[in-house]
C-alpha cells in the first residue's frame, strides 16, 4: 500500500513512516496536531461534540491510506484503519477521561452516489472492525438527507449541501456515542451529524477520524 512491497498490505516501514499524531500536543478539544496550548482551528465553533480524535494527519501515506481503502477497493484496509482509530483514541485518553462508558459507534454514511459508485459504506466497514476493539455495537442511525432539487445550485454548493444534510434514524434517546469518519477538515460534516443525532435523544461524547486536514 505504501511502498509496493509484495505478500503485505501496509509493510512495518510504512507502518512506522504514517504521519501518527502525538496525542500529547493534540487539542484536547477538536484533535487538531500542535494545538494542546492554543487551539486556532475550533474557537467556539466546536460545540455539538465532547471531543475529537484523529489518527493521522491528511498527507502521504495516510491519503493513499484512505483513498485506496474507499475508491480501490482494498477493503482488507478496514482493520488496519479501526486499528490506527483505536490507537489514538486510547493513547488521548479520550474515552478514559468520560463519566460514563459509551453506549455505541455511530459512522458517517456515505452519500448515496458514492455508495451506488463503491457499492459498499468505507465507514461502515470501519466501524464493524472497531466493535470488537472497543466492545461497543457499531449501529447504522445516520442517513444523507434528501437535499431536494439541487441543480440550480453550482458544483461547489452542491457538495456543501449534500454533505452538511443529515438525519438520524430511530430513537436514541440517552444514547452515549462515538461518531467515525474517515477525514476531518473543517469538522462541519461531523458537526451536522452530531446535530441529527442529538435531534434523536443522542450525544456525540467522542468523534473519531482516520485523519486530519491540516
Ligand atoms: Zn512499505
Ligand atoms: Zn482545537
């Protein structure tokens, strides 16, 4: 995956080569790297989630990472991403540091074009692999909400619309969660996720990503 290395998928020199984020200089409140003093990325903007953690940051190995995993097809990607997800989360403290245990692992769905052009959820997949590491159900609440008619609006603002528009589906009431996605940016589709979800009776306690923009 990283170097072409035959009979393996990630070699322990790419392993060890991944742009890992030191949870120790991480902010403590949207994971950003280097931002544990002051924090410029999440201000007070960052409200609708206790925390956020993210894995790696969005460059080289870990682009190639993501994007193999979800648009070619290496689906024996899935464990290593929940792993380097687990990781992370346990060397913040993250899930340590909450008053009470969580209840389940929400994922950010794909949008229904991309899942018509993968044929398979990358998230979903993600989350099945993190259950068993975390000993949490991974449940599958969220959904692209309709947006409508969207041809009046430009390229841009389509992808704007489609991906700050969710809905949750059933009755999560009280649910604590943990919410995965595969990149964080501005952290705004995360944000209108746990929006959704906490229109339900659910609260996003802890976001979790594979990577950062940064
Ligand atoms: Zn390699
Ligand atoms: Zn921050």
């Amino acid at each position: 995956m990283g170097c072409d290395l035959p009979g393996t998928l990630l070699c322990d020199e790419c392993r060890e080569a991944l742009p890992v984020i030191d949870q120790d200089f991480a902010c403590p409140r949207c994971g950003a790297p280097f931002g544990s003093i002051v924090c410029t990325e999440c201000s007070a903007e960052w409200t609708e989630i206790g925390r956020t953690v993210s894995a790696l940051v969005f460059d080289g190995t870990a682009r190639r990472l993501v994007t193999v995993y979800k648009d070619a097809h290496e689906r024996r990607l899935a464990p290593i991403l929940a792993g380097l997800i687990h990781r992370a989360l346990e060397e913040s403290g993250a899930l340590a540091g909450l008053e009470a245990p969580l209840d389940a692992i929400a994922f950010i769905p794909s949008t229904p074009s991309a899942y018509a052009r993968r044929g398979f959820d990358p998230m979903e997949g993600v989350a099945a692999e993190l259950a068993p590491l975390l000993g949490l159900p991974a449940i599958d609440v969220l959904a692209h909400e309709d947006v409508g008619d969207q041809r009046a609006l430009g390229r841009s603002e389509r992808a704007a619309n489609v991906q700050g528009s969710f809905a949750a589906i059933g009755d999560l009431f009280e649910m604590r969660l943990l919410l995965i996605d595969d990149v964080i940016t501005t952290g705004a589709s995360a944000r209108a996720a746990a929006l959704a979800l906490a229109s339900h009776g659910a609260t996003v306690e802890v976001c979790a990503s594979v990577a950062r923009v940064w």
